[in-house]
C-alpha cells in the first residue's frame, strides 16, 4: 500500500496499536524541551560574548595624574569611563617619571614637553601603538570575548568572525548529520549530538584562547543543529490526537 493511500482512519489504526500520546511522550516532549533551551542559549549567546565596551588605551607605566577636558583626577579608572569612543575626545595622563601621554580609544601619544599638562596641546608628540592592552569599562560587562582577548581596533574583524563561523558550523551540521541519520539512524546520531552539545558547551567556558574557542563553538554548532530539529518533530506529537479529517 503506497503512502497516498494512507487515509485518516488508517492513522487512527496504528496510533491505537503503537499508543496515543500519552505521559511518556509527554515526558519525551520535555526532554526535548529542556535540551532545546541550552541550544537557544549557544544561539544567542554570541550577542553577549562578542560585546564591545568602551575602552582606551593603557599608559605605559604607572599613573601619578589624570585629566580629561575639565575633570581631573588622579587614577585613571575614575576618569575615563566619561570618554565616548568615535569622538576626537582624548585623556591625558601624567606618569610617575614626568612624561604625558595623550590616550584614544586605538592610539596613545608621548608629548615631548613634559612640563605641559594642559588638555589642548599644539607642539609635537609622538605616536605609539597600544602594545601594553586596553582598560575596559566593566560597568555594564565585566568580561566578553572581547575584552578577554583584546579583540578590538586592528583585531576587531576577529570578533566579527565569532557569530558567522557559529552559523556555518549550523549549515554543515545539517549537511552531514543528515546524512548520517539516513545512514546509521537517528537514535544513534542523537545520542551522539545530545552528548557533543553537552561535552562542547562546557569546553567552551574553559578555553584558553581566541582560535581553540571558535574551533569549540564551531563543533558545538555542528552538533546543535540536530537538537533543535529534534525538538521540532516532538513538537508536532501532540498533534496525532487533533487530526482533522476530511
């Protein structure tokens, strides 16, 4: 019997020999739910960890003098958090050993009169790159991807690479693993994703640098792909015991 000739009263005959549904689909069904809501989290959680604060770059020695436009202060943590980054707004900074630097979001530089503290400087300077990192407002987000690794300014496109390399792990999960689920079943492929989107969140959390942490998430898009599919066909269970007939 070919599958167009299965009508509503033939479904009805095998829903009640194989069971309607019932408190074990039920329980099937949040499972699948419970499962689904740590892969929302691995979605969305690219949003979060790819946060860039306000930052500035970081003095090269220890500071004895802050001051920025009208406000003077002498550390720099109770000062900078006013500095807006894409403005042409600046920080001076007077060091323990008498030199002033002027500091920008991505460049820091060394005036050569040291015997000048004012906010507006029209004599020579000299540029450095941000070789000694960034300080970081950690008034809204006190650690991203971002600020863990320094991924801004001339490193920005690496953080711009976080969420598109998660979505191509999502397309290549699909790719393969539905043709393993062809292959070698799809209990065997579940239980095999169920336990890599479990083993891979967690190595997330502990890896050390930028690229191991891409290459996680990246197998852990690969595998998450599966959960979120299974949790759409248990979504449809319910809907055996509502069937319309014609």
């Amino acid at each position: 019997m070919g599958c167009g000739s299965v009508g509503s009263g033939n479904l009805e005959l095998i829903f009640d020999s194989v069971g309607h549904f019932g408190r074990y689909q039920i329980f099937l069904y949040f499972i699948c739910a419970f499962q689904n809501i740590s892969c929302g989290i691995h979605y969305l959680a690219s949003v979060f960890l790819s946060v860039s604060p306000q930052h500035t770059c970081r003095p090269p020695g220890n500071v004895s003098r802050v001051l920025f436009q009208d406000i003077s202060s002498w550390r720099l943590e109770d000062i900078w958090t006013q500095f807006s980054i894409g403005r042409e707004d600046h920080i001076i900074v007077q060091l323990q050993d008498g030199e002033i630097w002027e500091l920008t979001s991505c460049h820091r530089f060394r005036r050569d009169d040291k015997s000048s503290l004012n906010y507006d400087y029209n004599g020579h300077k000299s540029s450095f790159p941000c070789l000694d990192g960034y300080i970081y407002d950690k008034s809204k987000w006190h650690s991203t991807v971002l600020t863990e690794w320094d991924l801004v300014c001339n490193r920005e496109w690496f953080g711009r690479l976080i969420q598109p390399t998660f979505m191509l792990g999502v397309l290549l999960g699909a790719v393969i693993f539905g043709y393993l689920s062809d292959r070698a079943g799809r209990r065997l492929v579940l239980w095999a994703t169920s336990t890599g989107v479990f083993l891979f969140g967690i190595a997330a959390a502990f890896t050390f640098d930028y690229y191991s942490f891409i290459v996680v998430r990246f197998l852990l898009a690969i595998v998450s792909w599966v959960v979120v599919v299974l949790f759409c066909f248990a979504s449809l269970i319910p809907l055996q015991d509502f069937y319309i007939k014609p």
